[in-house]
C-alpha cells in the first residue's frame, strides 16, 4: 500500500482523513456536494497510516448517514475492473467496512452491495465477514453457491477452500453452509472445515525451534538461522535462554553480548537486559556505538524494556544524546521517570516534533508521559500534535496528555473529540466535554442512544446523563 496523502488539518478533507470531530461538524455545515465529495474520497482512499489499528469504519457511516449520502461512489469503486488487478484487502477494506454498519444501520441499498460483492468481488471474504454480521440466514444462505463456486472441485481447489474456511474471521456463514439442505453444498463444507482442523493438529505435532536440551550456542545458532533467512528470532531466542542457560552459562552470554554475531548479540543482549543484569547497559552502550545495525536496533530496543533504578539512573544521563540511544532514553523516562526528569521529557518531546514531525513514532510514549507526569507548559506542544497528526491513535493520546495537563481541554478539544472516530477518545471526551456547550448535552444523548457505539463510551456517557450523574 502506497503511503497515504493527507490534506492539511485546516481543510475539510483533511479532517476528514485525520477522522477529528470537527470534521464531522465541518462537513455537516459544508454545502453538501463538498461535504459528500470529501467523504468519498476518504472511503475510496484509504487515509490511514495502519489500516488494521485505526478507526474509520464507523465515523464515515455516521456521516454518510447524516448527510444522507448515496452509495454511487462506493459501488462504481467496488465494481470496477481495479478490483480484479489490486486484490489487497487494503484497497476496499474501508468501503467494506462502512457499508457494514450502514446496514446494521438499517441501509438495505448497503445490504445488496455487500451481497453482490460477496459474490463476485476479489475481496469477498471482508464482504462475507460483514454479512455474517449482520445479514439474515437467507441472506447468507443464498451466497453459498457463488462462493463456493471460486473454488474449482479438485484437489487444488478444495485445499483452497479448507484455508478459506480455516481462517475465516467469522464462522457463521460456514456452519450455516455445512447444514445447507443441499448436499452438494453441506459435503463440501463438511470436508474443508475438517481438513483445516486436521492442518491445525498437524501444525500442533510439528513445533519448530530450539528443543529440550539444546545449549546456548544452539539457541545462538538458531538466532542466526532466523536473520539469514529474513527473520528475526532474538526474541524468543531470548526466552529460550531463560530455560537453556545456567549461572556457569553467563561468561558465554557477556562474550556474544560484547562481540558475537548479530544472531547471538542481539539474543544476548535481549537476556541481558531482560534479567536485569549488572554488565547489560554497558554492553547495550557498546552495541550501539560499535555493532551493527541490527544489534544497535536490539540493543535500544532491550534497554526500553528494563525497569530496574539503574536504567532509569542510566536514562537521566543518556537522554541529551543525540542517537538513537538518546530518544529511547528519554522514552524511558516519560514512562519511568519521576517528576524531576519533567524537563528531560519536554526537551525530547519538543525535539522529536522538530525532528521527525507530528508522526513520528517516538511521540507516542513521549505523549503518554507527559500525561503521566503532569507536564502542563507541554499543552502548546500536545495541542500542535492533536491537530497536525495523521494517527488517530497519537491524537487520541495527545486529548488523554491534555485532560491532564490543559485547564482548557473540557471546553476546548473534548467538545470535538465526542465525534471522533476512537472511541477510547469519545470515551474521555464523554467524561471531560463541558455540558454548558449544547452541542455536547445532544452529542451525550445520542451515543447513549446509538447501537452501534461502544460499551465504554456509552457507560462514559450514563455516568453524565444518568440518573445518578450531575444534572446536565
């Protein structure tokens, strides 16, 4: 999937693609065409960074069906020839899944497109998904025979369909289909879901990787097996020392810590630190400085993981590098630090916007201690990262850091955030939003009422509008 184009924040469009509240609330006084124009695109254009994390799904529906949207775009870009060619899920997840909770919205015109897409579109499996939840036995009943016709009736075909069936997300279309009245139909059924079951115990009876009494070389030598063919196995190699490794052991474990191959450097630098041993920040110091690439990478990566004083000590003192040591150490200090390292926090925070930008990765922890330290001259910084960023995730983080830190936050980001499109963040804004706003007293009423809204939120929501709750 080609990296998404955002719009800047100021626009409908883009956020509409961030999946901000105000989006929401700008499209919903934008001339209509527009407001519609901007929504298609972001259905048909998959906007998210990581598609299987984000939510999007639900917030688009909710405004197709306050605008009162048609579907003409959805289908033209589900029926198109593209989705022969492109066949990644990525391409018409999105449209999927919106159309998903327009029916369970009640949508019928959402409903037929699903089931003709189920029958003849490249990503049925999503569309199938999406039925299974909310479609009628009939309904489903009546996508047996175009699905199973994808799946020529030989040995080939029938080993693709017992995958189909093994690793379908939902079940209920094939347990319908295995007592379909038709035999043709319920046998073939039948057959695939016990051949994947069968696979399933076969895969069980042939575990791979280290065995009772292998060694610690062995364990290193499976490390290294694992990056010559593309995979990293340091972790669970780590664990495996765990059971392999004895006191006697540990000289071994320093010496491919300190020199070893990358395969046993990385695996020892990972049981190193995860034991909490005395040498390991040293030996982690080094790695950075003179290992390679990969074992720099493990050696941050085994160093955020520590808990002990030491690494925290260590963090106040590497924090100001300006390497890739640098950032982790001032990641574990927004996680394990204690008020005094406030400036060491906001300095790293600050850096990495100027740095990387309103994206970058190493926000997300910064953020969240900011929140956790109280850090409250952080709000312009925590403000900036709530508008410009792309993730919805970080933006979610960012109102969590600012109910923290930002006396303005209840009448100022929570009232947008009740439309956001995380429901972890219409969850603290339901538990912050100003109610003197009229806006936000409606908003409250109508999750309440929504069935498609998420427990939490609704829970959020009744201890406002409840009758144990303040008067609203």
């Amino acid at each position: 999937m080609f990296e998404p184009v955002i719009a800047p924040s100021g626009t409908l469009l883009g956020l509409l693609q961030r999946g901000r509240g105000d989006g929401t609330l700008h499209a919903l006084t934008a001339p209509r065409a527009e407001a519609l124009a901007a929504l298609n695109h972001c259905v048909l254009n998959d906007p998210r960074r990581d598609w299987q994390v984000e939510n999007r799904s639900l917030y688009y529906a909710r405004l197709y069906l306050d605008l009162h949207g048609e579907l003409d775009d959805i289908e033209a870009h589900l029926f198109s020839a593209e989705d022969i060619l492109d066949t990644e899920d990525c391409r018409t997840g999105l449209a999927l899944a919106v159309l998903g909770h327009l029916a369970s919205y009640g949508r019928r015109d959402a409903l037929a497109l699903l089931r003709r897409y189920a029958a003849s579109g490249s990503n049925w499996a999503w569309a199938l998904d999406e039925l299974a939840l909310r479609d009628d036995d009939a309904g489903l009943r009546a996508l047996a025979a175009p699905v199973l016709a994808r799946f020529p009736a030989d040995a080939e075909g029938e080993a693709e369909l017992a995958l189909a069936v093994r690793d379908a997300f939902e079940p209920r279309p094939w347990r319908l289909w295995a007592d379909d009245p038709r035999e043709s139909i319920a046998a073939r059924v039948r057959a695939a879901r016990e051949t994947g079951s069968f696979d399933r115990w076969q895969r069980q009876l042939r575990p791979q990787g280290p065995r009772p009494g292998w060694s610690v070389q062995s364990v290193f030598d499976w490390a290294q097996q694992g990056i010559e063919r593309g995979a990293m196995l340091h972790v669970p190699a780590a664990r495996c020392l765990v059971a392999v490794a004895g006191p006697e052991d540990r000289p071994e474990i320093i010496e491919a810590a300190r020199s070893g191959g990358d395969g046993a450097r990385c695996t020892a630098l990972r049981y190193l630190a995860d034991s909490n041993d005395p040498d390991a920040l040293d030996l982690i110091e080094a790695a950075v400085a003179d290992g390679s690439a990969l074992a720099g990478d493990a050696a941050v990566d085994a160093f955020e993981r520590m808990r002990g004083v030491a690494a925290v000590d260590r963090a106040r003192g590497w924090a100001r590098r300006p390497d890739a040591l640098g950032s982790a150490a001032g990641r574990v200090l927004a996680c394990r630090g204690g008020t005094q390292d406030r400036d060491l926090v906001l300095a790293a925070l600050r850096e990495a916007v100027r740095g990387e930008g309103p994206d970058a990765t190493t926000l997300w922890t910064l953020v969240d201690g900011t929140g956790r330290l109280g850090i409250a001259c952080a709000a312009p910084v925590l403000r900036h990262i709530y508008r410009e960023t792309a993730s919805s995730h970080l933006r979610g983080r960012a109102a969590h850091a600012l109910a923290a830190t930002d006396p303005s936050f209840p009448a100022g980001f929570a009232v947008e955030c009740l439309w956001d499109c995380e429901e972890s963040t219409r969850e603290l804004a339901a538990r912050h939003a100003e109610t003197g706003d009229v806006r936000v007293v409606e908003r409250l009423r109508r999750l309440a009422a929504d069935p498609a809204e998420e427990a939490e939120v609704q829970t959020a929501v009744r201890s406002r509008i409840g009758p144990d709750a303040p008067t609203v």
